[in-house]
C-alpha cells in the first residue's frame, strides 16, 4: 500500500529521482511500443499531433480533445516469432468538465513455450503474457494550452513468474492553429513495480522524458513531426564491438576510431524520431506515411549487411464510416512487423 501511494505521488509531483536505464534494464518495456498502425509508421512516436485519433492519447494524454468523443479504436500488431500485441480505445467527451477522457487496454501475449528441467528434459509447456489498463483525461488550460495524465495499472506473467505495477504519464500541449504549429512536453512511465517478479527485487520501469514538435505546411498537405526522446538522459549509446564498422547514417562506411564529434552527432540523433504524413482530401480521408527512428537503426544494424532497419512507412484510408491503417515498421535484415488498425466514432452512426 505504501509503495501504491509513493507511486501516485510521484505521479502528481513530478520528482526529479524518476530515472530509466537503456539496454534491456527496464521491465514492462512493451509500454514503449507503439498504440496503432499510424504510431507504427511514423516511427514509432506521435505525440505532437492534436486530431480525432484517439490512439494518440496513449503516448500523450494531453491530446485528448472533444473530437475524440465516442471515438473507439481497435489496433493490432503481428510481431516476430508470433508474438502478438494490440490496442483497445474509447474516447468520451464531457461537457460540464470541460474534459476529455478516454480508457484503453494495451495487451501482448509472447506465445506458449516448451518448459525444460535443468537437464533439458520436456516438463510441458507455459504461456507468457503482459496487461496494461489505462484511464487518461486532459482539459484545456486556455485556448492554446492543454494539460493531461493518463494512469495504468500494469499486470504479467511470465510462467509462475507474477508482476504489478502502476505508473502514469503527465504532458502539457501548446498548440497555434494560426501557424499550424504544436508542441508538447510528456513525462512517461513515472511508477513503480507493487508486486516484483521475486521478493525484494524491485526493477525500474521504462521512465522517459520526450519533447515533440509538429508543423503543417500552409501551401503542402504535408505535416512533420520531430521527437526527442529520453531528455532525463544525454548518453543513449552502449559499448559494443560488433558494431564498430557499421554504417553510420544511411550511406557511406564509418571510420574504424570514431572521432568525439561523430560520437557526438550519432548520440544526438539516436534520441531524435523524424516523420511526416501526407493528407489528401478536403476531408483528409487519405494519408501516406514515414518516419525514421535512428536508434533502431543503430541498434538493430547488422554487420557487412545492408538494412532498412530503422525505417518505417504505411497509409490510412476513411472508407464510410471507418478509418483504417497499415503500418510497418523495419526492425532487422529478418524483417519487420505489420500493424493493423480500425477505427470508427459512435456518431457516424447517428448521423
């Protein structure tokens, strides 16, 4: 009870010992992956964009908003090694409040392993699996700024291997239709375990800080956005010797002994996410994606192979009343993963 309550003040207080760890050193890290198929191919970060999607509110509550009323949205995402996961979402507008809320379950199951003994003898099979609901809701301080939270309660199970958690997320959207500019501030995963996997070890959940802006252009159906990740921590890199001829950008081989200011740049861009999305039609009913997330790529590299890792990409159509997306998202030279999503609003029915 007292780690509950510690959690939620941290929450509403912001304390600056929140802290994460890259590298794997965080539990819950299937938090982090992206809501719907429209997150999917723009990188895997869309948080500086204020529509009707009501995915959107899953990374940043702030941008909950009346057009999201009665908005519902159904996401999945076909991952490596049949590992499946998705995204449930409803939106509700409430006039009286002057508020936006939505609710969510995001889910993924890892599939049925074959257990062994020590000895690696069969002993049957065990299945694996993670939870997160999650209740959100923003209100307008004035006509250009917002402020949102969002709170999860976070449940897993890894064979007889049990976990809880709670944690929150906190932003704020500036937004100037005027200029078709917006920009946000959003604090991630600030929580603790209640329940650890094993007595006494409680593990860090994937805290992150993320700045975003977003522009429209006024004469190009075409919107950019720019994340910065992980602003709690400058050094994103880790030491590993494989990938020291890797290609560094896109093209063109690396020095074998990187100077300090290539060092520098790379770090730089690995917390950096860049995407845009076209809209066409008065009605913006059909859209073209891609993004670039240049810490995949850099870590998902492969040694004298050439990779599109790193890239992303996919289209949106409004077919009557329903929305619906593709996106994929490159991990590896193996691959990448396919999203799918639909959505629709209660009203197009009323209507």
């Amino acid at each position: 009870m007292q780690r509950a309550l510690l959690s939620i003040l941290f929450c509403l207080t912001l304390l600056p010992i929140a802290w994460s760890q890259l590298g794997g050193q965080r539990t819950f890290a299937f938090l982090n992956l992206p809501p719907s198929a429209r997150v999917t191919a723009l990188g895997g970060h869309l948080i500086a964009v204020v529509d009707d999607d009501i995915n959107l509110a899953m990374q940043n509550p702030a941008l909950l908003n009346p057009l999201m009323h009665q908005q519902i949205a159904f996401n999945h995402n076909f991952h490596f090694g049949d590992i499946q996961n998705g995204y449930a979402a409803y939106g509700q507008y409430i006039d009286k409040l002057k508020t936006t809320f939505h609710a969510g379950i995001q889910y993924i199951n890892y599939g049925e392993f074959e257990a062994r003994d020590v000895t690696g003898l069969p002993e049957g099979t065990f299945q694996a699996g993670e939870n997160a609901i999650v209740l959100g809701a923003a209100r307008p301080v004035d006509e250009r700024f917002t402020v949102g939270a969002n709170l999860r309660f976070i449940t897993s199970r890894l064979d007889v291997f049990n976990s809880i958690a709670l944690s929150s997320d906190i932003a704020g959207v500036y937004t100037d239709t005027a200029s078709r500019f917006t920009a946000t501030l959003v604090f991630k995963n600030i929580g603790t375990q209640l329940s650890p996997y094993t007595e006494g070890n409680f593990e860090p959940l994937p805290f992150e800080i993320q700045f975003g802006i977003s522009k429209r252009l006024q004469y190009l159906p075409f919107r950019f956005s720019l994340i910065y990740r992980h602003l709690e921590r400058w050094n994103v890199t880790y030491d590993d010797p494989n990938q020291e001829d890797n290609n560094l950008f896109l093209f063109g081989d690396a020095p074998t002994e990187e100077s300090r200011f290539v060092t520098v740049v790379d770090n730089f861009f690995r917390h950096v996410v860049f995407n845009g999305e076209f809209l066409f039609g008065a009605k913006e009913n059909f859209r073209l994606r891609l993004g670039y997330n240049h810490l995949l790529r850099r870590e998902m590299l492969v040694n004298n192979f050439g990779t599109l890792a790193g890239f992303t990409f996919g289209a949106g159509i409004k077919v009557n009343r329903f929305r619906i997306d593709y996106g994929r998202m490159i991990y590896h030279i193996a691959g990448g993963v396919n999203h799918l999503s639909i959505q629709t609003n209660f009203r197009e029915f009323k209507k």
